[in-house]
C-alpha cells in the first residue's frame, strides 16, 4: 500500500507537462492580432457575405493563416484538431453545403465548374471512369425551390479530357465550357444539357487541330464572382511557338465573346496594353487596371459599346501596402478593400453604398499583415 | 470436493489427458503419482485453469471455476512465480494485497519455522528456501484446497523433512489437499489417497488406509504391481 | 475496480525504472545537443572573425542568427524520441511476455489472482498510453528547459528567439507527438490505445494457441486494418465521395472503438478459458 510514490511522480509529470504545453499553446494563439470590420457608414448586409484571407507573419514563426469577416477573425491555427483534419473549404462552398447538404455530397472541388442564382444551383466535374479508361464529366442540377435534383453523365465522345472554364444557365439550358484535349490537338468546347429533353449537344466553338501548327490553350477571361449570372463570357485563345533559345513564348492572343442569351461566339476587339491589364469582368464590362507608385486606377470598358467608362482612382495609403489592395465586382457593385478601409460602391452612380474600417487591437503587428484575396459566401 | 470428470486434454494431436475422473476430499491429502510427463502438472494446471481442456469438467464444491474460487484453492507450483526482484516482505505484501484470505500471523509461523529471512530477495535464495518460500506464500492463504506440484523435487534432504513436517500439522489440517510426485517415499504414510496414472489415463485410484488394512500394501507395492506387472 | 488500480499501480512501479531512465536519457542527449549547436556556432563566428578578420556584425550577417530551431531539428533532439518511441513499442511485447519468460513465470499469480482476469489487460494498457503521455508531458518540460538554457547561451546580437510551441507546430514530425488542442492529443492518443489493444490481443492470441496462434493474430490484424480503412475505402471506391470528411472521421472513430471493444471482448474470452501458462 505504501508503493505508490512512483504513479504519483508520473502522473505529476505527465498532468504537469501535457498541461503547460496545452497552456502555452493557446499563449501563442492570443498573442496574434484580433481584426475586426467597423462599420462606418451605408448598408451594413452589403458587407455581410464578404470574407478576406491573408496571413501574418511576424518572421519569427511560420504565417498564421486568417480570414476575416464582418464576424471577426479565424486562425487556421486556433481551430481544433478535428477542425482541421476535418479541413476548410472555401466561403462559397460552406455556404453551399450549408444550405444544400444532400445535393453537395461527392462534390469534390467548387471553383469554376458551378453556377448558382436564386433558383438553380448547376455543378459540372470531370470524372476519370477506371473501367473504361475515358473521362466523363458528371453534371448535377438542383431546381432550389421544389430541390428536384438531376444527376447526368456527359460523354466526351472524341476527347480525351476536358478542363472545365465556365457554367452557365439559361432558359432550362446548362452550358458547359471547357478545353478539351483531342489526340490531334484541343479546342474550346461547349457541351449544352437541354433539362426538357434531356439531351446534350457539344460544340467545339475553337480548335486547334492542325499537324504543323503551333500549341494553342484556350482560357476564360476571369469573372469576378464565377458562379453568377452572366450576359456574355470571354475567352482568350493564346498561341505559343519555341522560340529560337528553346523558350516557349507567347506568339499571340486573341479575344472571344460569348453571348449567354444567343449562344454565339464572336471575336472580341479589347484595347489591352495601353490600359493596364484585364483585372475583372463581370459580364458586361471589362475592368483594366493600372498602378503608380501613389495610387490604382480601374478603367470599366464595356463591350458591346466597345467605349471606355469613367475610371476609379483609388490612393495608395502606403506604398509598402501593395498587398492590401484588392476590388471584385458583384451584382453591379464594387467592393474595394484599400489598406484598411472596405468600400462597397454603386457601380452606375459611383455613390458609397457602405463604408469599413479594419481595426486591429494593437497597431504594432499591422505591418506584419497581409490581406490578399476578396470573396463573396 | 474437488471433482475432476472425464478430462480431455490434447496438445496438437497428442492426447495428454485421455478421459481423466477422480475426486479430492476436503480434509484428505490426494496423492497424483506417475512417472514424468504422464500429466500430473496438466492436471492442476486445468484446475486453476491455467491451461485450456479439451473436454470435460472440473467443479469445485460443485461449481466451476471463477474469480471467487481463487479465495479458495490455491496452487503452489514447482518454480517460483513471484517477481524475483521482490524481498519475501515484498511478496506477502503483494498477497495480502490481493487476497481477502491471507493470514499473516500463519505466514509469520512460516517465517520462523522454516527460518526465513523477510528481507531476502526471492532471486538469491537457495532451491530449498525458494520452495518454503512457495509453500509459506500458497499456505498462508486461508483457503479450503491446496495443489502442490512436486513440492519435494531437486531439494536438500533437510528441506524435504522440514517440508514433510508441515504435513503433519495445523497449518495443513482439514484442508483438501492435492500433491502430485514421482518418489512417493517422503509422504507415502502422509497421504490419504493414492491416484496412480500413466500415459494420460487412470490406473488406479485407491484409498490408502483401506488398501493398507484389507489387503495388506502399501503404496509402493500396489504401484510396482501396477507399472511392472 | 479497486483491484485494477492496485495492479495498475504495481505495472506503473514495474515500467518506472525504464521511463525514469527514458526521461534521463532523453534530457541529457538533448542538452548535449544544444551545448554542441552553440559551441559549433561560436566556433564558425570565431573563425570568420579571426581567420577572415571579419568585424562581429560581418560574421554575424554572414552566418545568420542562430535559433532554437537548429537544436530541434538535430538529431540530438529527435535521436532519443525515436528511441524513446522504440523502447516504448517494445514495451507492448515485453509486458507480456516477462510474465512466461525466465525462471520465475509470475504469469501463474496474475492469473490465480482473485479478480477479472481482464483487469490484467486492462492495467497494462493503460500503463502503456500512460507511460506515452508522460514522456510526452516529460519532452515538453525538458524542451522548455532546454529553451531557456539555450537562450541564456547564445548571447544577444545572435540569438533568434522562437517560441518552443510554434516550432513544435511547424515541424510535422513532432507535431505529431504534440497534436496542437487537447482533442487532438485524445484523438491521437485514443487511436494509439486501440492499436496497443490489438496488439494486445495479438499477443494474447499467440500466447493460447502458440504457433497457430501466430496465423490468427496475423489474421485479426488484417481485420482490423480493414475495418479501419473501410470508412475512407468505402467512401473513395464505392459511394463516390458521398460522405463530408467530418462524417468519415466520425464512422473512423466508431470503427476504432468497435476494434477496442472487439479486443477487449476477445482478450476476454482468451484470459479466462484459453490462456496457457
């Protein structure tokens, strides 16, 4: 009875040092910056679907991964174990199975394969089948009101695979778009599920067949919220040659428009280089933008009109501050994250719908901030 | 009563038990002799159920048996199974930590009588002490039943006869008690019964006041008459 | 259950002579290595200063600050967890076999002792997940001594201060001996306990039927090892990524802890009726 003095020393040990280390970690978690989005003025729900991500890193320890949104912020760090073998989707996605559990299961990746606006929800994914040695693309459908849902196996007939760019609905029609690889060459695809008679047509609206000519990848034009409605779409179709030093290099670009409504494809005239570079599309008109070391300008072209609108001059409030610059277009406005101010403003009218604040709890650790990228839940 | 009934024990296809039934009494000594590796160890071992059977049954006082048996019957084999690094002070402090029957007042008659030093380490004791310090550490368990394997084999001869004393008594009295030996020469007038086996069956089972009055023998002879004739 | 503690108390004495010198030994390695990170340190800005005539600040620029990361990512450092590791899964078997092995086969007491003979089982377990997560509470006392040893060494214009946690966290090795939240350490750790169970019964296995005991551990092993792939196996293969990861980790913690009970059950069953001495 009296031999107990071994299990109380390791027990001691074993509370005492799994318990500092459980102590010291969340030490560490409190010590990284709480952010926080104050509203200051306009429509706050405008603000509610917005969810920026970045970093901090002070240099001493590995970048601590972050989102914030008007809730506040979330460390990839402070999240349970379980949460995160469990792992993060992207905003869209939660929101998604959120709202749709049984319709997103199996869904293995959301990034441009999908469309979504009030009534459908359209989600498009190639599929490698092992039995037949082909690639299929499994397309799914979901009528939100009444939540029919149709699950369809799209042949690719010829193709070898197909890289899916884009998913549009129209009038009972699911557009597929995607490069397609060919044994001779590939091409830019449109595949059309008719939901009324269950029938699909492909189209190859470009392609690149030809021996001797030289490589050619076709590409979507990227629109600021994938998923959304569009009027028209625009493709790029850029060639490249070897050059003499081995190198492949770009040996032109073209520009498509696709009518969403028509369903034509039609060449597209845009006015690069001498306005900066493609930064946004959102269906109807193309975003340029251009930087100076004091401020961003985005200059809105509109394509059917082939005219320029008035630009958007935005000061730079540092110059070290190049990260945390970032806009995205959304059901006619802009959202504009400049340094630690976030404006949502009417894209017709250019009045501030809403106005933010970032603030952070302790000014110090702001330089060691990065807020890089802008998305919608 | 210990009742043994129709075991069957085989190891692979060898039959080391062929159908095997006797019984031990309360307040007897039971003696298993044969020759070595006719199963005597097997035996006790199915007891305590520390070997599987392959049929059969073994009850004690007609029921099988369980945790609470243990409180019971006890088992003192021929090696030490007590952790070698322990003192014998160690060791009765194990068992009375475990078993509501231990008796240290009677483990303290064992220390004197067969003049045990407590503070010994079980590993570097002689064969002789190691084999008291078995039976102090089985006996001093308060229970109805004690098996004893071989309790006198590859010991000093002083150790026999202190051994063989305790027999003879109160710290073996009324108990049921089962030995199993090849030489039957120290205890033959000590026990009660006599179960003489031979390649896992029974050949005789006898009472040896009764054989000794009625016809004259004593086990030795009804053994030679068994094995040799 | 007053039996279980007491035996688990006794197994708890029986390992402390091995974790007592495991924690020793793994103390004193990682010392050695940090001393030697900090003498081969000094040494290399030493010779840069007086073999190149470099100013401090030169050298300084030139070598780098020297972080606690360097100690931990040695093999001073990771060279007795492995062993540690090593000694503890060797463990599983020695705690077993001791009992049959040598002169003295103090199997015969355990089993002759007047309590479930599962209780057994069950307080050697839990001296195994134990004993892991004391050496593990040990490392991280010892790291955090070794830290602040460390930076008392190093003088100030070259030392680079770390946290210890986040180094732990950065290094997938040993954040794997340290999971970041305290489910995570259940998680890992309740995973480790299922496996040392089936090990258990493995052996426990070879112990009733020897030879042909071996086959059927063997076997049950593969069962297991099945029925723990089933929820991603099943989920990849036939159901086509149906089920959330969340709902696959929580069909894999019901399969871990079916495998426990079907130990336990097993194990059971083996110590009363099939155990051989």
């Amino acid at each position: 009875m009296k031999k107990y003095w071994k299990t109380i020393v390791v027990l001691t040990v074993l509370v005492v040092g799994i318990g500092s280390y459980l102590v010291q970690t969340s030490l560490v978690a409190n010590s990284l910056p709480e952010l926080q989005i104050e509203h200051v003025s306009g429509d706050e729900s405008l603000a509610e679907s917005v969810v920026l991500s970045g970093k901090y890193a002070d240099g001493k320890s590995a970048p601590e991964w972050l989102t914030l949104d008007y809730k506040g912020t979330e460390y990839m760090s402070e999240r349970s174990f379980i949460e995160q073998m469990v792992g993060k989707r992207g905003p869209v996605q939660e929101r998604l199975i959120d709202e749709h559990k049984g319709f997103m299961r199996g869904v293995s990746y959301l990034h441009d394969n999908f469309y979504e606006d009030d009534e459908v929800l359209a989600v498009a994914e190639t599929s490698w089948d092992f039995s037949f040695q082909t690639a299929n693309i499994e397309l799914s459908y979901l009528k939100k009101e009444s939540g029919e849902e149709v699950h369809e196996t799209l042949h690719l007939g010829s193709m070898d695979y197909a890289h899916i760019l884009e998913v549009q609905y129209h009038e009972n029609k699911i557009m597929v778009f995607a490069e397609g690889y060919f044994n001779n060459g590939n091409g830019l695809i449109e595949m059309v599920y008719d939901l009324e008679e269950d029938r699909m047509t492909q189209n190859e609206l470009l392609e690149n067949k030809s021996q001797n000519s030289n490589h050619m990848s076709f590409s979507k034009v990227n629109d600021s919220v994938t998923y959304q409605p569009m009027d028209h779409l625009i493709f790029r179709s850029t060639e490249e040659q070897l050059s003499n030093e081995g190198r492949v290099e770009v040996a032109g670009t073209k520009f498509y428009q696709y009518d969403v409504n028509e369903m034509e494809l039609s060449e597209l005239e845009l006015p690069i280089n001498e306005n900066g570079f493609v930064s946004g599309f959102d269906g109807n008109t193309v975003y340029f933008e251009e930087q100076t070391p004091e401020e961003i300008k985005i200059t809105p072209f509109n394509i059917e009109g082939g005219d320029f609108k008035e630009d958007f001059v935005f000061e730079k409030a540092n110059e070290d501050d190049q990260f945390m610059f970032n806009y995205k277009i959304k059901d006619g406005n802009l959202y504009v994250l400049n340094h630690l101010e976030l404006r949502v403003i009417d894209l017709e009218n250019k009045e501030t719908l809403y106005e933010g604040e970032i603030t952070i709890d302790n000014e110090e650790q702001l330089e060691n901030l990065e807020l890089n990228r802008m998305e919608f839940r | 009563m210990i009742e043994v009934n129709d075991v069957v024990k085989k190891f692979g296809r060898k039959e080391v038990l062929k159908g095997i039934s006797f019984t031990a009494n309360k307040g007897e000594i039971t003696c298993l002799i044969g020759i070595n590796g006719v199963g005597k160890t097997t035996i006790l071992n199915a007891i305590m159920k520390l070997t599987p059977i392959n049929s059969g049954e073994i009850l004690v006082d007609g029921k099988k048996v369980t945790k609470s048996t243990f409180e019971k019957i006890t088992f003192i084999p021929d090696s030490t199974i007590m952790l070698p690094g322990f003192t014998i002070n160690e060791a009765m402090d194990f068992m009375n930590d475990y078993y509501e029957v231990w008796n240290q007042e009677r483990a303290n008659e064992f220390l004197k009588f067969f003049r045990l030093n407590p503070e010994d380490k079980i590993s570097t004791l002689s064969k002789g002490n190691t084999a008291k310090t078995n039976l102090l550490l089985g006996l001093s368990l308060d229970v109805d039943y004690v098996l004893m394997d071989e309790p006198f084999s590859g010991i000093d001869m002083f150790s026999r006869e202190q051994i063989a004393e305790v027999f003879t008594t109160h710290l073996i009295e009324d108990r049921g008690v089962i030995i199993t030996t090849h030489e039957i020469n120290d205890i033959e007038h000590l026990i009660d019964k006599a179960v003489l086996l031979d390649e896992g069956e029974i050949y005789k089972e006898f009472n040896t006041e009764e054989i000794r009055e009625e016809e004259g023998k004593s086990v030795v002879d009804v053994m030679r008459e068994v094995y040799r004739g | 259950m007053r039996n279980f503690l007491k035996l688990t108390n006794f197994e708890f004495n029986r390992i402390s002579k091995l974790l007592f010198s495991l924690m020793g030994f793994v103390l004193l390695i990682q010392l050695i290595g940090v001393f030697f990170e900090v003498w081969m340190y000094n040494n290399r800005i030493d010779s840069l200063m007086t073999e190149n005539q470099m100013t401090e600040a030169q050298a300084l620029n030139q070598v780098g600050e020297l972080s606690f990361a360097m100690v931990m990512y040695s093999m001073f450092f990771l060279g007795p967890i492995f062993i540690s590791v090593g000694a503890m899964l060797f463990y599983i078997f020695l705690i077993w076999y001791r009992e049959w092995f040598g002169k003295n086969t103090f199997i015969y007491r355990l089993l002759m002792l007047p309590t479930e003979r599962i209780n057994i089982f069950f307080s050697k377990l839990v001296t195994i997940v134990v004993a892991t997560l004391t050496l593990v509470g040990f490392q991280f006392l010892a790291l955090l001594i070794e830290n602040s040893i460390f930076n008392a060494l190093v003088s100030d214009p070259f030392l680079s201060e770390m946290n210890v946690v986040n180094l732990i966290s950065q290094d997938p090795l040993i954040s794997m001996i340290f999971p970041h939240s305290l489910d995570g350490i259940l998680l890992v750790y309740g995973f480790g306990a299922v496996i040392v169970g089936v090990l258990f019964t493995a052996i426990l296995l070879e112990r009733s039927y020897r030879i042909k005991g071996i086959a059927a551990a063997i076997l049950y092993a593969i069962v297991v090892s099945a029925l723990l792939a089933s929820p991603f196996a099943v989920n990849e293969l036939l159901l086509n990524g149906y089920m959330y990861p969340g709902e696959i980790l929580f069909t894999f913690a019901v399969m871990a802890l079916l495998v426990l009970m079907v130990s336990i059950v097993i194990s059971r069953k083996l110590l009363n009726d099939k155990i051989r001495v």
